[in-house]
C-alpha cells in the first residue's frame, strides 16, 4: 500500500456503546469500587472483586464480563445487567504511508448534551517504540495561531475514564494486549514486546486545565498492577499554566514539555496567547522550579519552526540564553499545515542551522520527523468537529431526545 488508510466504522463494525449502561472501562479504582458497590457487591467483598475486576480490565484487555473466569457467574450476569466494558466509538480510522494511526472517537453523552462529542487519538509507532498522544479536552481554550486545535472552541474537558479508555482502544486496535494480534495491514509496528511504550498528553486540549481528570488518568496508566506504564514514560505538554506545573511536578511525578516556540514576549502573545496572562519569566521560573527537575529529568521544550517567523539564528541564540540553567532537551518541530492556516514550514536548511546553533551549546535537539501529515495528524493539526452548543440549542436537543 502507497496511500493513506481511510476506514469509516459503523454499527456492522463494531458494536455501539450502550447508551443506558455505564462502561466500567478507564474508571478508577475508587470509582470501580463504587460501581461495585452499586451493583449490588457485598462491602466484606469489594476490595477482592476491584483487584479481580483491575486485573481482567488493566492487564488482560477484556470487553465482555463472561471472560473473567474467577468471577462467579452470578456475578458476572450481575454486571452484564447493569454496566458494559464498552471503549468509545470509533467514528474513523486513518493509517498513514508512515504508519501513523489516526482514530477519532465519538464518546457518550455527558448530562445535557444535545449530541456525543468527538476527539482524535494518534498512535505513532518506530522500529523500537510506539507512542501514543491522548486528548484531555474536547477543543481548546487556547487559540494558539499555529495550532489547528486552536481553531476549535472548547466543548468540555473529559473525564478520567475518557482519557484512560484513549489508551485502551489503542491497544484493541494495534494488539498490545497478552496474547493479542497485531493488525495485518503492513504498516510499521514496534519490535518491542509493548507496542505502547510512551505516552504523551499532546492531543487536543490544555492538560492543566483539566488538572483533576488528567492526574486521576494518568494514575490509572501508571498502576504498576494494571497498564503499568511508567511514568518517566509519560509526558505532559502544557502551553505555559503557570500555577499548576509545580502542583503537576508534586502531585503527578510524570515528565514535562513546554509548548514555548518563542523567546520574547511580542512574538509569544501572538503565537501562544496564554503567555499575556503567563509571562515568559514567570513560566520559566516554574520550570526552574520543578519538582525534581535534573539531567535525568529533564524538561522538554517544544518549539514549532515557523518560515520568517521564529527561525533566524538570533532566535536561536535567544533560545539558548533563555534556557540557561535549566536541564532541557529542545524539540524542534518542523510546522505541520492545516487548511487555511498563514504559517508555513522553515526551509530545512534553516531548521538544520538553528539546531545547530542549540546542540553548540550542549543542548539534544532533535528535529522531530514529521509523521502522519497526509492523514492530518502529525504535531498542531487535531481537529474534531464537535462544537459547544448554545443554552438555546442544548434544551431543544434534550426536548427531541
């Protein structure tokens, strides 16, 4: 195959979430035990059923109760009545020439939603690893100019469960579970024995903007017992909410990456706005001050190339200077073109001697290879077509449903 996958699912495809259940997928284990208890679980028996049921949902991959041999079949009738192990829907699925696997995911309806919301998940795998970058929100905020996220008004952040399914569909869809097959489509898939190794909260959305939800997720992800991916594994990128990186660094231990691309404040107001509330000195003093902030740890700062823009010699001396004193890596991010947008890529040549100029002063500066652009996926291009309806549009939504 030399083109790009497109592949619409639907009903014939893959079974629709059921509506009137709620899925025990993604849930916590706090939040499992409640549904447990719900169900009519005996308090002398929750704990032991949360560790069977953890195990068959976080290390096994199931979707059906009557897989989960050591459960009674009592119970497991019990559950079938009452909940499902439903992921969200898959509305499409794209596969890149690279082998980049794009899904948007329809999720179920959250209280008066008039219609489900839509995000995208990528997988981007290499001969050794595989990463895959996850939404935390249902648009953005942010309206970053170079970023076709941007262009899309917030609907709502998700929940904990959405975000933890975002991985767990991933591993249906590419076999990363015990005893699972891998797709036979040819494209490229990791060596390793994890297909998943690295995940990363760059999809659609502001992580810290939904603080609560993500840290929840991502405690979920890092179970030792359960998806048990480390978290020196797992990266957060934020456009520069300065009041929650240290909160992020104490609480959730995870790595970091800063989604810079500008080194004075003109330049980032406009390319990332949030930076007239954040200032550059201020979100580079709470990267100076991040909770175990070493060589080992370093912070990863994400910086877009943008022709005529952000790429003269001097922004890289600038860039240098800024980041003095700081263990950093700097990803340079060749820009990603979406319809309609005014930017356009540095010529290679440039990128090559800007990051010339920050690997002279010791810094990694890997040129991240463009991956997935012919399917839209690649790094800023996420777009779903929800849209957050009106007061007006949500009451005639629910009078028709």
């Amino acid at each position: 195959m030399t083109a790009a996958q497109f592949v619409k699912i639907d009903a014939d495809t893959l079974a629709q979430p059921a509506a009137e259940k709620r899925s025990l997928a993604g849930l916590t284990r706090a939040r499992l035990k409640e549904a447990l208890a719900a169900g009519g679980v005996p308090e002398k028996q929750l704990n032991m059923r949360v560790a069977q049921l953890w195990s068959w949902i976080y290390v096994r991959g199931v979707t059906r109760f009557e897989d989960m041999t050591d459960v009674s079949k009592d119970l497991r009738r019990q559950l079938d009545a009452l909940y499902t192990m439903e992921r969200p829907e898959i509305v499409s699925e794209q596969i890149s020439v690279d082998g980049t696997r794009k899904w948007l995911l329809r999720l179920a309806k959250r209280g008066h939603e008039a219609r489900p919301p839509e995000v995208e998940t990528v997988y981007i795998p290499e001969s050794d690893r595989g990463t895959l970058c996850i939404s935390s929100q249902v648009g953005c905020t942010l309206t970053c100019s170079f970023c076709h996220t941007g262009t899309q008004r917030l609907v709502r952040n998700l929940e904990a469960e959405e975000i933890v399914t975002q991985i767990m569909l991933a591993r249906d869809r590419i076999g990363d579970w015990p005893g699972a097959k891998g797709p036979d489509d040819g494209r490229l898939l990791p060596s390793s024995e994890r297909k998943i190794t690295n995940v990363v909260l760059m999809g659609m959305g502001e992580p810290l903007y939904n603080f609560d939800n993500v840290k929840a997720a991502m405690e979920v992800a890092s179970d030792g017992d359960g998806l048990a991916l480390s978290k020196r594994r797992i990266t957060l990128s934020t456009s520069g909410v300065v009041p929650e990186i240290p909160r992020w660094g104490e609480e959730a231990d995870t790595m970091l990456a800063i989604s810079l691309h500008a080194t004075n404040n003109a330049l980032r107001d406009e390319l990332v706005p949030i930076n007239r509330k954040y200032p550059i000195a201020e979100l580079m003093q709470a990267c100076r001050d991040y909770p175990g902030l070493s060589n080992a740890r370093r912070i990863t700062f994400e910086y877009v190339m943008l022709k005529g823009v952000n790429d003269s010699l001097a922004e890289a001396r600038a860039l240098v200077k800024l980041l003095a004193g700081i263990p950093a890596k700097i990803n340079l991010i060749p820009f990603n073109p979406w319809p309609n947008t005014r930017y356009e890529c540095s010529d290679w040549e440039t990128i090559e001697r800007f990051a010339e100029v920050v690997n002279r002063a010791g810094y990694a500066s890997p040129v991240r290879t463009p991956r997935g652009r012919d399917i839209l996926a690649a790094c800023g291009q996420l777009r779903s077509e929800s849209l957050r309806l009106s007061a007006s549009e949500r009451r005639t939504g629910a009078e028709k449903a």
